[in-house]
C-alpha cells in the first residue's frame, strides 16, 4: 500500500472511483505479504499483490467491484490455480472500491505516512460484521468506526501495540468485540515509519551499507567525528550525514527495537566507547566490522569498561554471515543477509540443503 500511495492520491483527489486489491493473509509459500496492494482504475494498473501470479485475475475482479470481497487464490481452489499461483501457498486478497466517499481518511493516512507519523487501518475482513468497515488509528487517536465501541476499543489497543512492533496482519474478536472469540476477523495494515540503520565509520564500506540499507528501507544515517570524511557527496544514499563523535551522537538520538547499528569504523577511540553506549540500547541489532583478533580485543576493552557478558552477548562480530565476501558490496550483502535471517528466523543455509517450507510462519 505504501508503495501505490503516491500513484493513487491524485485519482482519489480528483473524485475518481478504483478498486484497490490488497493482500490481508498468507500461508504457505505465497508470493507477497500482507499489506501488499495493487490499484485499478480502468486500464491503469500500479503495484502489485502477487508479483505476476494472479494479477490478471485480480485485474479482472478489480475493475468491476462495486462492494468489498475477501477472493481467496490458492492450490487448494481449481480455477485460483488455473490463474497461476503455482508456488503451493494461498493468498487472501481483499478487493473494495475507494474514492473520496467511500474511504474519506485517504488523505490524512497519506500526510502521515508522509510524515513517517505512525498510523494503522483496521478493515473488518469476514464475520458477523459489516465487511470492509474500516478505523483509522494512530497512537493518539482514531477515526472512523467498526460498528460497536466496544470492538473498536479493542481494536485500537491491538493495532497501537501492532504500529509499536510495525506488524501487519489479522486479529480476531467475537462478535461484540470479545478478545478470545474468532467469529470476526479485522485486517490491521501498520504503516511504521521506516526503521533506522545507524551506520557509523564514513569509510568505503559504510557507503555500501547505506545503500543496501536504503534497499532494505531503512532510514539510513551515517556518522563520523571526521567531517574531512563525513559529508553527502561520499554518501548520496544516506539520509543524513552527521558529523560528531559517534557515543555523543548514539546517546543523544532514540533507539528503538527495529534499530540496526553497524559500527565499521575498528577504531578503539571510536567504537569502544561507542558499544558501550550501544549495547545498552534496546536495538534489535549491534554488529562491528574487524578480524577475530580486534573481537577479541575488544571484548576485552568492553569488559574493563563493565559490560556484563549478557550485554557482550548482543555483540554480532564479526559482522555479516559467512558468505566469503570480500569487497565493500559484498560485505554489505552478508550484512544484509545477517537482518534478513534475524528478521525471518531463516537457518542461512542453501535452501537446496532444507526442507520443509521456505517463508517461517512468524518473524
């Protein structure tokens, strides 16, 4: 959805009408995620819900819609594997109509996400309610309604701890709202503002960093105490670049844990005092670039800093899987690799030497 919005606004401000198909469940070995979208208005297409298996259905369902429908395609249906969703997995795609009458908050979702201001949509997918009905949440308020307060109460404390995590995906409640029931199912889609990579040594490596992080959509910044080093020109794919000591800049900005921090500078001066304000953070992930011999130098100026083991625990140096890279893009890929396989709770292993499914159930 995130990735259609710039395309739709303009139909939506013009008072057009459209389909917009967007991806609320998974299993298996489906194609796209949850919250994958793609919009129809005449011949125009943009975005996509399966990356080319089920497009042409969609399309067809899309541009005749007239009120919202959960379409299921999967193996386990004849004509959805006819269309060609042949990897074995099942998509459920809710298909409605939007324009300015029918989804009026469009706008005020596009300015946050924007905004990078953290919001959720919540659409009542199948069950006693009234389907497509939608709430908009963001963490200080909500608009719009579900049919019964009490739902939409509940709705909103689950869809606020979901944006906290940037989790998209399906609740269940009873039919009045009750949490332990699962006779209505509500689609929350999270926009979260990207999360952050902190890269910090403005070295070759650091500029290859930021670009797969950029890839990956993070917010990308890139510090150095050197401005000689530190400056956009060496890193156009960074969001920022700033110049201070990297310690300062880590205690003086919020961490959260979506936060990836890649220390590249293998600099005592720099990256000692550095993890010792970084593994204290709640980031989901602090790696240091160096041999095995700076590691083990450094746990050692760690300790007599006083970071207790647990905290050395969190450390992942050196940095990267073990894919044998050499050059900076290389070891941004192995880097990039080590998130992924954090992300997704992948083994890192050749997928020809696994069994079983490829896509893990939960991150």
């Amino acid at each position: 959805m995130r990735d259609v919005l710039t395309e739709i606004m303009p139909w939506w401000r013009s008072g057009l009408r459209f389909g917009l198909a967007t991806v609320v469940s998974t299993f298996s070995s489906a194609p796209r995620p949850p919250g994958a979208a793609m919009a129809v208005r005449g011949d125009e297409v943009v975005g996509s819900v399966s990356g080319g298996c089920v497009e042409g259905a969609v399309f067809e369902l899309a541009a005749e819609i007239d009120t919202p429908v959960l379409q299921r395609y999967g193996v386990s249906d004849d004509d959805a594997f006819a269309v060609g969703l042949t990897c074995g997995g099942i998509i459920d795609i809710l298909v409605e109509p939007v324009s300015i009458e029918t989804f009026p908050e469009l706008g005020e979702i596009s300015a946050s996400v924007k905004a990078h201001e953290p919001v959720a949509v919540a659409t009542i997918v199948s069950g006693p309610g009234r389907m497509g009905a939608r709430r908009v949440i963001w963490p200080d308020r909500s608009s719009g309604t579900l049919g019964l307060d009490r739902l939409d109460e509940a709705v909103d404390d689950d869809a606020r701890g979901m944006l906290a995590q940037g989790a998209t995906g399906i609740r269940h409640y009873g039919g009045q709202g009750e949490r332990r029931l699962d006779d209505l199912a509500v689609f929350v889609h999270s926009f979260a503002p990207p999360p952050r990579m902190l890269v910090f040594g403005a070295i070759d490596f650091a500029a290859a960093v930021a670009r797969v992080g950029k890839f990956l959509g993070y917010h990308v910044t890139v510090c150095d105490a050197r401005p000689i080093f530190a400056t956009p020109k060496r890193f156009p794919e960074a969001d920022e670049v700033v110049v201070k000591w990297p310690h300062d800049y880590l205690a003086s900005v919020q961490v959260d844990e979506r936060t990836v921090i890649c220390v590249l500078t293998h600099d005592p001066k720099f990256d000692v005092p550095l993890l010792e304000v970084a593994l204290r953070t709640d980031a989901g992930y602090v790696g240091a670039m160096g041999s095995r011999r700076t590691h083990e130098d450094r746990l050692d100026r760690l300790r007599e800093a006083g970071l207790t083991e647990d905290e050395l625990a969190r450390l992942r140096s050196p940095i990267g899987l073990d894919l044998g890279a050499r050059t900076p893009e290389e070891t941004a890929v192995s880097i990039a690799a080590e998130l992924i396989q954090l992300r997704w709770g992948g083994s890192g292993r050749p997928l020809t030497h696994t069994e079983g499914r490829i896509h893990q159930e939960t991150p």
